[in-house]
C-alpha cells in the first residue's frame, strides 16, 4: 500500500511538472508573439499566441507541451542560433572548402621537409570544423523547413559535436604554429593592427573562451527544453537588436576619390559595373586606414580561372609599393623585371587578419540592397512607415550603398514586425536578414573561396618559379587567415572579439606604401598605374592559366 502510495505522488509531482512546463512555454511564446507549424510523427500542429491546435482545432493540455516545446526550440534555431551562418549557402560552403582543401594539398606539396609538409597538411585551415558548420547549417534550415522533431534531433546532434571540432580543429592550429613559427619571429602590422607572435597566442585563446561560452549557452537551452525552466532565457526568443550606426555623409572629395579609382580599375580590365549599386561604404572598418580613406568596397564577378565567384576590392584608395625599392622580395623583382614600376597592393585575408569583419559587413549590406530592389518592404508597410521605407530603398540602389542605410532599414522593419502585425511570410523574410547584419555570416563561402583562391595562386606560381614565400613560418604566422575561418568576428560563435589584436598607433606614412590618393596625379601617372595594375594582372592570369 505504502508503494502504491508512493507511485501515486511521484505521478502527480510529475503530472504537475508537465503542466508548469506547458505553462511556461505557451506564455513565453506567447510574449514573443510567435507562430509556429511543428510536426510530431505524422501529426502537425500549429502554435500561435501560445495556443496549440490540430487540424485547426485547439488540442489538449496534455497534448500540447510537446508541440509547445518543439515550437520553442524551432523559435531558436530561427530567431538566436548559435554557430549561425544565415545568408551562406551550405552546398556553396561545401564548394569552398573543397578548394580550400585543394590549396592546402597543393601548398603541402611544395614545403621542403616531410615535418613541414605534415604542418601545413593537418593543421593550416580548420576543414574539420568547416565542414561540420555547412551540416549544422543545413541541418538548422532543414528543421526550420519541416518543424519536425526527426529534424530537431539532427540540428541538436550537429549543434553538439561542433564544438568539440572547433576546439581540436583550434588546438591543432596552435600546436603547428608553436612549432613553426619562431619565437623571435619579427611582428608586423596591418592597416589597423599590430600582429605579434604572442598577440596571435592571445588571440587563439580569445578563441577557446569564446567557443566555450557558446558551448555553455547551447547546453543551458537543451537544458531549458529538457524542462529546466530556471535556465531558459526570454531573450533566447527575441531577434537581435540591431544598433543604428550613425549618420554618414559621403563627402564630395571620397566620392571623388571612389569614382577615380573604380575608373582606373575598370581601364585595367577589372570588370566592375560602375553601372550597378555594388559600391559599399561601411559604418565601420577594420581593415582601412581610419584617417585615409573611407571603407569603401566593391564586388565583381571571376570568371577565370579554375574557381568562379566573387572578388572583393577595397576601392576607398589604392596601396602600391614601388618595385624598383623591393626587388629583395623575388615576387617585386619579377614584375620590375617585366617593367611593373608600382604593384597594386590589394587588401586581403592577409594583409589584414580581420578581413572577416569588413566582409561581412559589405556582403550583408548587398543581401540587404536586394531585398530593397526585388521585395521592398515598402509593399507591406503601414503609412506611417511608407515614407522613411522609400527614401531607404532609394538610397539602397544608389551608386554608393552605405551600411549604415542598410541597417537602418531593417531595423524599421524590425519595429514595424513589433507594432503590427505583420504576415509571417513577410515576417521570416526579415529575420535572416537581421542574423546577417548581427552575425556577418553572408556568403561565408565566398570569404573561405578567397583564401582558397589567394593561397591556391601563390602554390601555384611557386611552381612556375615564382618565389612567393609559403614556407611554415610565413604561412602560420602571416597567411592562415585563421581569424576568418574560425568565425571570429561571428557573435553567435564566439561572442564579439573585435579587439583580438593590438591596436596600431604608428601613422600610415610610416609604412612602405604609396596611396593613390596621395599621389600627384597626371594623365602621364594615371597612364602608368593603369598599364602597371594591367600588366599585373594580366602576367599573374597567365602563370595561374589552368588553376
């Protein structure tokens, strides 16, 4: 008797248990005024306002919790995941590291030691972790898509293994740049930063406290859908608030400046569009000089070559160095000796760390931009919005499309999803949006594609005879573009690291670099820079033919 007692009070504990839960995830969907299809088995159910029904009929209590917590867990993944890359297609992704992974193989190849070789092979770019980021991708869309728990269940399991993948893919990194790169090594700077050998231990460890406080986030979500209602976080269910930047003004000299450049580039044979609104200014830069020029960059499409995609310049100025006073360094001294007086100096994954950052800025303010040309918010807005919407949408499709008016327009749209309501078709289009802006997660595969493309030409002239240095050291220490490809200018994966290397306080002048905008520009000067940024570009086409 005094067992069946007992059974009877645990079955009520748990009865009343179940019934908090139900409780709590159908009022705190209901506060974020969430709608939600969730599929069980072959039951699908629609969560709206807290309320579960079937077949639109409203469900019973003890029906509903596991509808309500799928909903809840669906309101995550598409609302506040963790290791997001919204806007970056997986399949795409796949398709960069796979030349990623080419790159490595090739630039392998051409180290001198068998322990060099092996370095560069298992630890230079972190493929493992990549790769199981294109599969969590995938697999949140996927549960996004279905509402399913069969989906649920994979986008948990992919969300779980990826740290531990983070941190060996991280660990590995480390330990082949402790072995290959010296101590004494010399540090150097980038346009913004000073990059020593202990600012990049410093900054890998920045890396691992990231990824485990990420990790502890995911375990205190499962935790909170496993009915620990203590750990669950209202704000898991609210979309990022996005900060306005402030007003920006494009003044008539970098304007100026911008259309000279994009001019020159063009008469080189790059093929910008001067026609199409792909001009970026940024509100905020990493990788430009603060008191040069503006961060202006611009995207065109490759067409050559063996990988196709995107190219990105930064078009706010132009870094030259004088061949003539470098012909130490193999790689000036060939194109001196092909009559190049000044090399275009681009602005990449190598000569600034953080690139990530400005990329994905400039890649979320065009994702953006479409959405102002192809579905203008504008359509479904109350007429108190009407107006500021239109004059957003005419600035996005200007010749210069600034971030700042990227953002601003989302984060109208983003109040308007607040104060009305608004269709959810309309609603879950503006959602990837405000994860892209957040996170700087568009077109991460053209960012991997990149430095796939830039390290693959440098193996690549190598084995024509061009010395361009890929040994350990340099590509370790200089060229891994680990701060890219381990996401970490991402919030959602490793928190916000934009200090993870020391702050440069020499002035640019400082440097080795002639700037376009400082020189005494003729038509003599311009018609040399643009027979020297063409013969560049058309003797590196030519050794790279057939990669």
């Amino acid at each position: 008797m005094a067992l069946l007692g007992g059974a009877v009070y645990l079955s009520s504990l748990f009865t009343h248990h179940e019934e908090n839960l139900r409780v709590f995830f159908s009022d705190a969907l209901r506060s974020a005024r969430i709608e939600e299809d969730v599929l069980i088995g072959e039951t699908r159910y629609h969560v709206q306002a807290g309320n579960t029904y079937k077949n639109g009929q409203p469900v019973p209590d003890y029906e509903a919790l596991s509808a309500l917590r799928l909903a809840y867990e669906k309101t995550i993944a598409r609302r506040t995941p963790l290791m997001a890359i919204a806007g970056t297609d997986p399949d795409d992704l796949e398709d960069a590291i796979r030349a990623l992974e080419e790159t490595r193989s090739h630039l392998a190849e051409l180290q001198e030691t068998p322990h060099e070789t092996f370095l560069v092979q298992s630890a230079l770019y972190p493929i493992a972790f990549l790769r199981s980021l294109a599969e969590l991708e995938r697999a949140r869309l996927a549960f996004i898509e279905s509402g399913s728990q069969f989906d649920a269940w994979k986008y948990r399991i992919a969300m779980r293994d990826i740290f531990s993948i983070y941190r060996h893919d991280l660990y590995v990194f480390r330990r082949a740049f402790l072995r290959g790169v010296p101590e004494n090594v010399r540090g150097y700077a980038t346009p913004r930063k000073i990059i020593t050998r202990h600012g990049i231990l410093r900054a890998l460890d920045d890396l691992t406290r990231g990824i485990n406080k990420t990790e502890s986030r995911f375990r205190r979500r499962l935790d909170c859908t496993h009915g620990r209602q203590d750990l669950c976080a209202h704000e898991d269910l609210l979309l990022p608030k996005l900060i306005e930047p402030p007003e920006q003004s494009v003044s008539p000299q970098a304007s100026s400046l911008v259309r000279k450049v994009t001019s020159l580039l063009v008469s080189a044979g790059i093929p910008l569009d001067t026609t199409d609104s792909s001009t970026v200014l940024l509100s905020k830069s990493l990788c430009t000089e603060p008191d040069r020029a503006g961060p202006f960059y611009s995207i065109y499409p490759d067409e050559t070559g063996k990988y196709r995609g995107q190219r990105i310049l930064f078009t706010g100025d132009l870094r030259f160095v004088r061949s003539e006073e470098h012909r130490r360094v193999p790689f000036f001294d060939y194109l001196k000796e092909r009559r190049v007086a000044y090399v275009l100096v681009p602005l990449g994954h190598y000569t600034c760390l953080e690139i990530g950052h400005d990329w994905g800025r400039l890649f979320s303010t065009l994702a953006v931009r479409d959405v102002a040309v192809h579905s203008p918010l504008s359509a479904i807005a109350p007429w108190e919005m009407l107006g500021k919407l239109k004059k957003l949408e005419a600035s996005l499709t200007s010749s210069i499309v600034k971030e700042r008016d990227a953002v601003e327009y989302v984060a109208t749209a983003q109040r308007l999803t607040v104060e009305t309501e608004i269709p959810q078709d309309i609603l879950k289009k503006i959602e990837p949006l405000l994860l892209q802006i957040h996170n700087k997660s568009t077109n991460l595969d053209q960012m991997v594609l990149d430095v796939a493309r830039t390290e693959g030409e440098a193996a690549h002239l190598n084995k024509k005879g061009i010395a361009i240095d890929i040994s350990v050291p340099y590509l370790f220490f200089v060229r891994s573009g680990f701060p890219l490809l381990f996401l970490s200018t991402n919030p959602s994966a490793v928190g916000t690291l934009e200090d993870l290397f020391e702050v440069k306080t020499t002035p640019a002048d400082s440097e080795p670099y002639l700037y376009y905008s400082s020189m005494r520009l003729d038509s003599r000067i311009r018609e040399v820079l643009v027979h020297d940024v063409t013969l560049r570009r058309e003797i590196l086409e030519s050794l790279s033919e057939g990669f």
